[in-house]
C-alpha cells in the first residue's frame, strides 16, 4: 500500500482540473489526518492563518483532489481549505474494518474537532453531490459549522430520490434488505457505478469517462455496508428544525442526475436562513460556463460575509 502522504496517481488527479477553464492553479499540501477509526489522506489549501476554513465534502464518486481547482479560488481569496478523502476513497482506500455512511459522518466530525482544537476559527462546509447530504448532517451536530454550501440535498431517504440515485428498480426493491444483508457481507465490494447513474455524472463525455474510471473515485470498489446504509441515514435536526447556520444551495441547473426538483424538495423545509442559486448550463458535475461563474459569484460573498461576522456565544 503507498504512504497516505504520497500520490500514486498524480497524473490522474491533475487531469480534473482541465475541466476547470479559466480557473486558479492548485498547490494544495498533503498530509495525513488520524482519528479514532483509522487515517485519512488530506489536502490544505490557503494560508494557514486564514480567518476561516471551508471543508470540502465529496460523494460517492469523488475524492478530495477532484475539486482542487474549487479549492485554489477560495484559496486565492484569501480561505483556508480543507479536502479529505473519506474512508474507502482517494488515498484513504486503505483496508478499513467497516466503512459506512456512519463512519464518514464520524470521520468529519473528528476531523473538525481536531481542527479547532488546533485553531479556533469559523468552519464551513462545501458538500458536492450526495456529500451535500453528508455535509448536512454533519452540519446538524457540530457546534462549529458557521455555514453550510451544497450543489445538490438530495434527502436518499425519499423515495424519489432513491429513484433518481439507484440505476434499476429492482435495486430499489431490495433496500429494505441491503442493510441487514450487508452485516453478513461486509467484505464485499462492488464497483459503485453498477448501482447509480454514474454516466450521468457530466454532460462532458471526456469527464464522465474520467470519473467513471478513476480508480480513486467512480471506477472505485466500495462495500457493500457503504451503499446500504446512505439510505437510512437520519440526521441529528430535520429540516425543519435546522436553525444551526445558514445554508447555501448552488444547485446545476441542467443535472440530469439529481434535478434541482428533487434537491428542493428538502431545501424548501429548512428552517435556517438559506439562499437558492441556479447554475445555468451545468449538469451534475458543474463545470460549465456561465454555471462555473455563477458559482464562485455566490460563493465568495458567502464565505467572505461568515468570516467577518463576530463569532457567537454557542461557539466559545
């Protein structure tokens, strides 16, 4: 197995930034993280006495580099960044005795606690795709997450999301039982792309064939346990009542994998501040323009507005 600290790939993970036109380049520096339940490969971007630290979540076919080129702009305006890989994915494949959605709620939390206790500062969460569920939940139970930005939220326990996430109904059928099933076989694993719509990942046919064959993200195999238990997550605070931070939403305009109808079918139910924005011309993967402008016009002011707001009693 390569050391967390060293890049088998950088060849394949630099490849995701051509996809970014325009956009700053990422000198992002690698070091690894160990918590409780095993170590993760992370990159940090910025300059690390930044005022504020944007955490990048991934999904289920993504791992932290992928996004370097989202990092280096919030990197550039002056933000620390933050991009793991979550157990089973990027550098963080190495042998784990259970990974589940669970253990990457776990995961996040630990690393956020680590971080203040190393500095404390204002923390936000960037989640991408499903990790915008994953961001969520995390979201509702640490006390230092100050915002929360997602490009989809997508709640897998509905079933029309299940719909619009598991490749054939005959899958969906057999959720109720994947759970149980998976404690039986917690070893196995199965290409994640066998069970979602990974080919609807981009509108760009090059990028979609990248992340469908990058071993690091959508080419990965995951256990079957990982898959199981995305869709009976519950989160610490429904919806409605989430109060804990602003949330922003910048949700492609032209998914064809997880439409913006079914993302706002649990943005409409929140309770905090939150802000819609549509990214004209991007599908899942949100490279596009004028999407990718779109983007970073909504999201510096946000994280630019949270690093200047005075830090609240319920944080000290």
């Amino acid at each position: 197995m390569a050391a967390l600290d060293t890049d088998p790939y950088p060849a394949l993970s630099a490849r995701y930034a051509d996809f970014f036109a325009g956009q700053p380049a990422a000198t992002p520096r690698s070091e690894p993280f160990r918590w409780g339940g095993g170590t993760l490969r992370m990159d940090r971007h910025g300059p690390p006495d930044a005022g504020l630290t944007v955490l990048l979540v991934h999904g289920a076919g993504g791992y932290g580099r992928m996004f370097a080129p989202l990092a280096a702009g919030l990197a550039a305006a002056g933000h620390e960044v933050l991009a793991p890989d979550l157990p089973g994915y990027g550098l963080s494949a190495a042998p784990w005795s259970a990974i589940d959605y669970r253990v990457w709620k776990l995961a996040l939390l630990a690393l956020i606690e680590a971080e203040q206790q190393r500095r404390c500062r204002p923390m936000i969460l960037l989640g991408a795709s499903i990790g915008g569920y994953l961001a969520y939940l995390v979201a509702a139970e640490s006390p230092w997450v100050r915002g929360l930005v997602v490009t989809t939220l997508a709640d897998p326990r509905d079933p029309v999301v299940q719909a619009a996430l598991v490749r054939r109904p005959w899958m969906r059928a057999l959720l109720p039982a994947l759970r149980p099933l998976s404690r039986l076989t917690r070893g196995l694993r199965v290409p994640v792309r066998w069970f979602t719509h990974m080919q609807r990942m981009s509108h760009d046919p090059a990028l979609t064939a990248l992340v469908c064959a990058d071993p690091l993200g959508g080419g990965n195999r995951v256990p079957l346990g990982l898959l199981a238990s995305l869709f009976d997550s519950a989160p610490a605070l429904e919806p409605e009542q989430f109060q804990r931070c602003p949330v922003l939403m910048v949700h492609p305009a032209s998914d064809d994998w997880t439409p913006m109808a079914i993302s706002d079918r649990f943005f409409r139910r929140l309770a905090a501040p939150k802000q819609q924005v549509s990214l004209e011309g991007c599908g899942h993967f949100p490279i596009e323009q004028p999407g990718l402008d779109q983007l970073r016009d909504a999201l510096l002011p946000f994280v630019q507005r949270l690093a200047t707001e005075p830090v609240s009693k319920s944080m000290m």
